[in-house]
C-alpha cells in the first residue's frame, strides 16, 4: 500500500508512465553511473533507473514511502534506500562504500515544491566532482536556475547558479502527470558544475556581494551596496576599480560582471 502524499513536504508523485520514460530517456542513464535519487517517493523513477545504473543510492525523508519504496527495489541489487533528509546528509560517509574509479557521480530527483532551492544550493555546494544533476521542480524555478539579465526571473539564485554550473531546461512536465496535481507546471532542468563543489573564499564573497546587490532590487548598484554593512564603506571605490556605471541595477550586471567585483573586492578589501 503507497502513502498519501503530504502537503507539509511539498509531496507531488510523478505517476505518469510517458513522463518517466521520456526523463529516463533524457538522462541516458549507464552502468558507470552512481546516482543519487533526491525524493524517491514510492520507487516511480528509482525503478526505471535501477537496472540501468551501477549503483543507486535513493534518498527519501518521508517514514510513510520507505515500505513501498523497499518493495519496488527489492529486486534491484544495485539500489540502496538511504532514510533521510538529503539538506543534512552527510554524502562523505554515504558515497565511499559505494564509489569505484570509473562511476560517474550523478543526481537527479523530483524535488519537494517547498525545498527546491534550497536543495539544489546544497548540492550544488557539495564537495563532490557531480557529473550534472537534473531535476524536475517548478517552472518558475527552473526559470529562476536559467535566466538571464534584465529579466523578471533574473536575481540572487540565477546568479549563483550559473556561476557554478552550466545551465539549460529541459522540458516542461504538466500539472496532470503528478498526483495531486500541483497548480503550476513544471520543468526539467538541469546543472552541469564547472566544478567541485565552491568552499573558496572568493566564492563565499561572490555569494555575499549578490545577495547584497539584489537586496534592495530596484535601487541602483551603489544604494544597494551601501546600505550592507559588509560592503557600504568601500561599495564606491569597489565598483569604480571595476569599471562599472553606479547608477545600473543589479539585475542588469551579468554573472561575469558579478564574478568580476568579487575578485576584484578579494583582491583589493579582504582583511
């Protein structure tokens, strides 16, 4: 017997056949992969995968889905189900037992509505070498991962997105083939890291300088900057050494440009 799904998780189960298919088409799984399975739900996706990977590590929070997703890979020798929420996973002890010289480190999953961003950041920051990572979320997200400048969607996320990974959508996956429908549509994307996980400082700096950036959005770069603590002593002579115009706004600068004044304040303002 399956579970129901829970609103307090922002449980939608993907339960159409063609949809499935056509992601698992999308991924090209192979036996030299080792993927990591985000929200395995009832073994829908984990089934599909499972005989066509190496390894199969499923991640599911909910206690309620585990029985019906054992049963589903009970026939699988090369899935494993790991009970648990993937934001505190420890993947250092999860992946040595299972990691050969030749497995390529995928992710993948269906993504809570209510966590999404938040797991993607966290895998995206992961100390790992991550072949790519594909996941079904939102439209509106996968719009937020993809967009470019000068966009409504363009701010602090897309930024960090493309900052440590490629990006592109997929797909777009209609309310009808989850169960309960969502009242959105949602999209396929996927991120391909430029690589391992960041931990530099000057991404750390970068993070900060975005975040504060589109903090007051519609205020230029320079009132924006000025009004952080971090930045607001030294936003002038930091955008000036940069060459930029004071008066744009932060979603008109490009990731490069972004990436640009956090070398530039590593560089010249780091204590």
């Amino acid at each position: 017997m399956k579970s129901h799904p829970k609103k307090r998780l922002g449980q939608h189960f993907l339960k159409q056949p063609g949809v499935l298919d056509r992601i698992i088409n999308y991924l090209r799984p192979s036996p030299d992969d080792l993927f990591i399975e985000i929200g395995a739900g009832h073994g829908e996706l984990s089934s599909r995968l499972a005989p066509r990977v190496g390894k199969l590590i499923a991640v599911e929070i909910d206690t309620d889905c585990i029985p019906a997703l054992a049963r589903t890979l009970a026939d699988y020798p090369s899935a494993i189900i790991e009970h648990g929420d993937v934001l505190s996973l420890n993947p250092m002890r999860l992946l040595p037992p299972h990691m050969r010289p030749e497995s390529n480190l995928r992710v993948a999953g269906n993504l809570p509505y209510n966590v999404a961003t938040a797991i993607v950041e966290r895998v995206l920051e992961l100390p790992l070498a991550i072949k790519d990572m594909t996941f079904l979320v939102q439209l509106e997200v996968a719009e937020r991962i993809t967009a470019a400048p000068r966009t409504r969607q363009y701010g602090y996320f897309s930024v960090l997105c493309q900052h440590l990974a490629d990006v592109r959508i997929g797909f777009k996956v209609q309310p009808g083939s989850f169960f309960p429908p969502p009242k959105v549509t949602s999209a396929i994307v996927t991120l391909r890291p430029l690589r391992p996980g960041p931990g530099t400082e000057l991404d750390h700096d970068l993070k900060s300088l975005v975040k504060a950036s589109f903090t007051h959005r519609r205020k230029t770069l320079l009132n924006s900057l000025k009004r952080d603590l971090r930045f607001g002593q030294i936003c002038e002579s930091l955008i000036s050494l940069a060459g930029m115009d004071p008066g744009r706004r932060a979603e008109e600068l490009t990731v490069k440009e972004y990436e640009r004044l956090a070398l530039i304040y590593r560089e010249n303002f780091s204590a």
